[in-house]
C-alpha cells in the first residue's frame, strides 16, 4: 500500500499544480476565488481528457497504461498516437514492459498470490520465448483477476457494452481516476466480436486464441501486451479501490 500511497501523493500534486494560481498577498475576493475555481476545473478536465484518449486509443492497440508509468512517457506517446506511428508505439511499449519486467511481475504476483504458481509459470514461458503458452495463460489470468477486483470478467459484454463500463461506475466521481479507466468502458481488439475483428486486423483476440482459431498469436509483443493488461488491472483498477478509500481522508494517506 506505500506505493499506492505515493501515487495517491502523485495525483493530488497534479491537481493541486494545474491551478497555476498566484498566491495572493490578501484573501482573494469572492469573485476572485469562483474565477479561480473555474479556471482549475478547466485545467484539470483538459488533463483528464488528454489522459482519457491516450488510454483508450493505447488499448485499442492491444496497450494498457499503468500508473507506474510517468507523465514524460505517456507525453512521448501522444505525438506518435496522433500520427499515426503504430509501430513505434508498440515498440515504446514492449520496451517499457521489458525494461520493468521483474517489478511487474513482482507485483502482480504478491497482490495475487493464490496464483502466483500460474502467473510465475508463465512469466517463465515469456522469458524463454515460449508465447504459444504465455500468451494464453496470461489472458486467462486477466480475466480471474478482473473478476477478483470488479465481479465481472474483463473481456465480457452485454449488448455490446463491456460488462467492467458498469462495474467501474462506482469511481467516476475522480475525474483523473475515472479517465484511466476509460478502457474499461469500451469495446477493443480483445473482447471484439467476430464481425468487429476486421477493426483490429494486427491486434490479437481473447476468442479467437482460447478457442483454438488463432494461430499466430505467439508474438513477443502479443505476450508483452498482455503483460499490460495484467499490469493495468492489478496498479490502476486495484488503485482506483485504494483512492476511493483514501479520499474520505487525505490527510491519513499524506
């Protein structure tokens, strides 16, 4: 919990710093006070926004940010998301997670242990270049993992909806918080259905892989993709249950 409270410490600092308001020498006026108040609501929404497309346009590419991750990356990201640079976002990506792989999977597997045996298994079949296993065993372990933290698989949908766009309703009252759920919200290249699969030609699908009908999956970068998947649910979505707490008393987390 240490780290998530230094998080915690992170995002207050971001929204305490976009005010950007001079310290006045004398009590601001009412009027002073409101314009201020409303000059921070728009930075701060602006912030979310930004934060919010490049979530979802990172996970319609298979991509999953975790709050580890510092503000300079996902800046590097933006510029090369809207140009269109799709392989050099995937190898900014994989190059994260390789560089940070031991912490990751430390992570993960101390925040669920009861499936550290599987996860470890994996990992391992990743190291060793064995995507045909990785890949699969970590998609699975996604799903569980989900159900663990929201009551509903990641990949599950009703009506077109994913079932987790319900399940995260309960934290849209942080802005910043709720904009790095925004994935959870929408529809991608994993849950797509079978007539949504030619929108996501390059990316893989969680069907079409336990299912037995894809069979060039096994990619480094498939396995380092889910790799972030895994990672987002077990920083941000166990995160956002941490910051709910924490904000009943902020005090006690700073």
């Amino acid at each position: 919990m240490n780290r998530f409270r230094q998080i915690f410490e992170n995002l207050n600092w971001i929204k305490r710093s976009v005010k950007n308001a001079p310290i006045p020498s004398t009590p601001p006026s009412p009027e002073d006070k409101k314009r201020w108040e409303e000059e921070s609501a728009k930075q701060i929404e602006k912030f979310s926004s930004n934060l919010r497309e490049l979530s979802t346009e990172l996970a319609k590419r298979g991509w999953y940010a975790n709050m580890d991750m510092p503000l300079k990356f996902f800046n590097a990201l933006r510029p090369l998301l809207k140009t269109n640079k799709l392989k050099s976002i995937d190898g900014m990506m994989a190059a994260y997670f390789q560089h940070h792989l031991e912490p990751v999977e430390n992570e993960i597997m101390s925040a669920f242990p009861s499936r550290a045996q599987i996860l470890s298994a994996a990992f391992r079949a990743h190291t060793q270049k064995t995507y045909t296993l990785s890949v699969p065993v970590f998609l699975i372990q996604a799903d569980g993992i989900c159900s663990e933290l929201l009551g509903v698989g990641v990949y599950s949908r009703t009506k077109g909806v994913p079932q987790t766009a319900f399940a995260i309703e309960q934290f849209k009252d942080d802005e910043l918080m709720s904009s790095l759920l925004e994935p959870l919200r929408i529809a991608g290249a994993l849950n797509a259905y079978a007539d949504e699969k030619h929108q996501y030609p390059d990316i893989f699908n969680r069907h079409e892989i336990l299912h037995g009908k894809s069979l060039n999956y096994a990619t480094e970068l498939n396995s380092f993709r889910a790799i972030s998947l895994l990672s987002y649910l077990c920083s941000t979505v166990s995160g956002a249950f941490f910051f709910k707490e924490a904000s009943k008393d902020p005090q006690k987390y700073i």
